[in-house]
C-alpha cells in the first residue's frame, strides 16, 4: 500500500512538473525553462527535480511527450477515417504544420532530438522516458502511415513504403516550419548583395501541405 501511494505521489509530481515545463516553454516560445524556475512553478526545491528525473535533458524529453501526445489526438482528428485519403492527408499535414506554428517550442524541441544521434540520447535518459518518446512519435507517424496506406492502395498516392514516406513526412514539415520562426527568406537583390524578404506563417504551412501532395504523387 505504502509502495502504491508513493508510486502515486511520483507521477502526480512527475506531471506537475512536466506542466510547469511546458508552461514555460509556450509562455516564451522557446527552449527556455531554467531548472529554478520550473521548481519555483511547483513550489519545491530544485534539488528535488534530480530526484524526480535523471537530468534536465529527461525532464525535457517527457515535456516533448506531452506535445506529442497532444498532437496525437489533433492527427486523429484531422485524418478520421470518414474522407478520402488525399482529404486526410491535406487535413493532416495542415494540423501537424499548424500545430508547428502553434507551438514554437515543440518545433525546436523536435529539431533539437533530431540534431544528436539515437544512441547518444537514448544513454543519457532512461529506459522508460526513451519508451514513452518513441510512442509518442511513433502514435503521429502512424496517423500519416495509415493515411498513406489507404491512398497507395485506392491508387491515389504513388508510395510503395507507407512507413518510410510517412516519416519523411514527418521530418519534412519539422525543417519546413523552422521559417515560420524567422519569418524571412534570402536572395540575392544583385550579385554580391544578399536581400531579405518577409516570409507569411500561413504561406509555409500550406507548402508543407502542397509539398506533400506532391512527394507522394497524389493524383486528384
């Protein structure tokens, strides 16, 4: 009984904490949440956060499930099994871009997991947290997979790997929605002389959709 109330006890902190983190990150728009004021946000000691979790890097990782989990239900959703494939997947890559722009801090989260290699991350948290962040990524890709599968075998999508083109999906729209933090784009006004432009959120995230459509070939 003692074992189960504490058990208990852990993951309600574990959540409040993840809570405050993410607070945190979509307050600012960025990876910004110092270990102080995460406690302070729950009202506890810091030292009593590297009783809860491994390293920052952890508390991190399970803030990032918490995005995906929210975008899980947003794909589900967006690609309900009652529309067309190339519906589906036109309304599931709008909500993944538009959740992208919704959620800076998801997106550079993203980005961030992506710049080290599998291994490397998957030795400085534990076992657990490794498992809760592959379900967590593996639940949105398989809303693109299962739409793509659909589409290929209708014959309006040209894929012949569901799974591979549902995560190149995936990690095209992470790199593409980078511009709608910067908001601007380069060229080159004369030679020599480089000239920024404006670049509109909404205009990225329909070519993340447009750009889509075209990778797996759909045919209207």
């Amino acid at each position: 009984m003692a074992a189960s109330a504490s058990s208990t006890l852990r993951r309600g902190r574990e959540r409040e904490l993840v809570l405050a983190t993410r607070s945190l990150f979509d307050e600012r728009g960025m990876l910004d949440a110092p270990i102080e004021e995460i406690a302070n946000a729950v009202g506890i000691a810091r030292g009593l956060i590297y009783r809860q979790f491994s390293s920052k890097e952890e508390l991190f990782v399970l803030t990032v499930t918490d995005y995906l989990d929210e975008l899980a239900g947003v794909l589900d959703d967006a690609t309900d099994g009652g529309a067309d494939p190339l519906t589906r997947l036109e309304r599931g890559m709008a909500a993944y871009a538009g959740f992208c722009q919704r959620y800076p801090a998801f997106l550079d989260a993203s980005l961030s997991l992506m710049h080290r290699p599998a291994r490397e991350l998957h030795e400085i948290v534990s076992e657990s947290v490794w498992l809760r962040l592959g379900q967590g990524i593996a639940r949105c890709v398989d809303h693109l997979e299962r739409v793509l599968r659909a589409g290929s075998e209708a014959g309006t999508f040209d894929v012949v790997e569901p799974q591979y083109m549902a995560n190149i999906l995936w990690t095209q729209v992470l790199g593409a929605m980078h511009l709608t933090r910067i908001r601007v784009g380069v060229r080159q006004a004369a030679p020599g002389i480089p000239e920024l432009f404006t670049i509109a959120p909404e205009q990225v995230v329909q070519t993340c959709v447009d750009s889509a459509l075209a990778t797996v070939r759909a045919r209207r």
